[in-house]
C-alpha cells in the first residue's frame, strides 16, 4: 500500500519550498533595479541632482548612495524635520485611498512602511500588499519594522519606480508613493509604469513636497530647509550633505499644476491634489478608466 502520508508530507514540502524561494526572489531580485539610463541608452543628456547637474546615467546611484546612508536614521529625522506633522500627512493621504478588505496595494519607495503597515491592516487577510523601493537599505529597514508589527500580508520587493519590472499588467487595485517621486530620474516614465501596473477603476496616490501658496511661509521655509535640515542631519544622522540634497531636490520637484498635468499625460483622469500646510505637502490623485 503507498505510504500516503509520506506522500503529504513530501508534497507540504516542496510546495513551501516554493513559497520560500518565491518569497527570496522577490526581495533579492536586484537586476530589476538595474539602471534603465546608461551612456548607451541616454548619452551625455543630464538631468538635475538637487541643484547640481548630473549625467542622467549618475542619479539613480547618487541618490542610492543618500538613502543607504540615512536608512537607519530616517524615522527619527523625519519626526524631528516635521515636527511629527508627516505622521498627519500620511494619514490624511491614506483617508483619500479608498482601501478595501481583499484589494491589493503597491507602495512604491515605501520605505520604512508606515502606509504599508496600515495598508496590511485594511485590506485583511484576503488583500495583499507590496512594499517596493529601489533601495536594499530602506527595504530592509521597512521589512524588519513590518515583520515585527505581524504584517504577514506584505512582500517586500526591490523594485524601479520607472520600469516595475517584478509586476503584471493591471495588478493592483492602488498605488501610493510617498515622499518618493522627487528622486526619480525620469518621473514621465514612472508615472506610464504605474498606469501599467493599475487595474481599471483604480487609482493613483502621490504624497510629496510641493510649492507653499504663501509668500511669507515660503521664505522663512526655505530659510529652515536650507540652514536647520543640514544641521539636524549632521547633529542625528552624520550626514548634512544628504540633507542639503534634501532641501534642493524639493525646489527642484514640479510644482502642483504641473505634477497634475504630468499625471494626464500618462493617461490618469480625474486628477486633483489637495495642499497640506498651505502646500508645503501636496496629495495628488488620479484614476484608471
């Protein structure tokens, strides 16, 4: 008689063995970060690092090299930069998501996790959600912070915002990206992929700096960015460069009709955005037909 419970047993196995190697592929698989800008691809065109500029073909690992360096510091700095506020940006992005039980939800430059970890919360057991980012390093950081919070819908993927390779046509019920699209070296590019990557009916959420509506906020704004950002981080992070990247790559970032107008472009419609602290924050959304 066949040994039907060794047949079980060798069958539980390899189907977790799967799982498991699903699970490795899809956090290591680095060559979906590959730069889509090279010399070959690009030539000698440049584009802007902060108020420096670069060869397109540099960007992507000048910016890696910011993160890599702040990764560990970044929570804390974002508290202290914000005054805690980026806690009540995010939270107000996430009331305009429309998260669903079951939906599936991508998060790209997700970073440390904190849309994720809700995310996880509000699409239960049936919804799935994605944390993607471009670097080992913040990944790694969000990763560890969500497995400890006992978010065990979540995978964790190394990802390009301006190709997501690792994803099919029409998958995600939403998308965010959050603090993240500044730094992207062809946002045109990113904002097609993630068209790609939405089913129909779903939509779009963006949540970066934008340009204060406010003459008078405006300059003592930039007299903070400017002068107390580099010192936090050289006091917190041991890093005051990435923090004048910081404050640069803001001014350098679409203002809020453009970034709108970028989104249709793309083939999102209802676009709108909401300005958070007289727009020094701006929530964009659109929608998939």
């Amino acid at each position: 008689m066949p040994d039907n419970h060794t047949n079980d047993t060798s069958n539980h196995t390899a189907a977790k063995t799967k799982v498991e190697k699903i699970k490795q592929t899809l956090f290591n698989q680095r060559d979906d970060i590959n730069n889509p800008h090279t010399t070959d691809t690009d030539g000698a065109e440049e584009t802007h690092f902060g108020y420096k500029t670069v060869n397109k073909a540099e960007k992507q690992a000048r910016v890696a090299d910011v993160f890599t360096s702040v990764a560990k510091k970044y929570d804390i700095m974002n508290d202290l930069m914000s005054f805690g506020i980026h806690r009540l940006w995010k939270r107000y992005a996430i009331s305009l998501s429309g998260v669903r039980a079951g939906q599936h939800v991508l998060d790209i430059a997700g970073g440390t996790g904190d849309l994720a970890k809700v995310f996880s919360r509000e699409v239960g057991r049936n919804g799935h959600v994605v944390l993607s980012d471009i670097n080992a390093a913040m990944l790694e950081v969000g990763r560890e912070r969500l497995i400890n919070a006992g978010c065990n819908n979540v995978d964790f993927v190394l990802a390009n915002a301006e190709t997501l390779a690792p994803f099919d046509d029409e998958s995600f019920d939403l998308i965010t990206i959050s603090f993240g699209l500044r730094n992207v070296t062809d946002k045109d590019a990113a904002l097609k992929s993630m068209y790609r990557v939405l089913k129909p009916g779903g939509r779009l959420l963006i949540l970066e700096f934008s340009k204060p509506v406010f003459e008078p906020l405006s300059k003592a704004y930039d007299l903070y960015s400017f002068t107390a950002l580099p010192i936090m981080g050289k006091l917190i992070a041991n890093d005051s460069e990435s923090y004048q990247y910081l404050a640069e790559s803001i001014r350098m970032h679409p203002n809020q009709q453009t970034l709108k107008q970028m989104m249709q472009q793309a083939g999102f419609e209802n676009c709108d955005y909401h300005n958070l602290t007289a727009g020094i924050v701006a929530v964009h959304r659109g929608f998939k037909a």
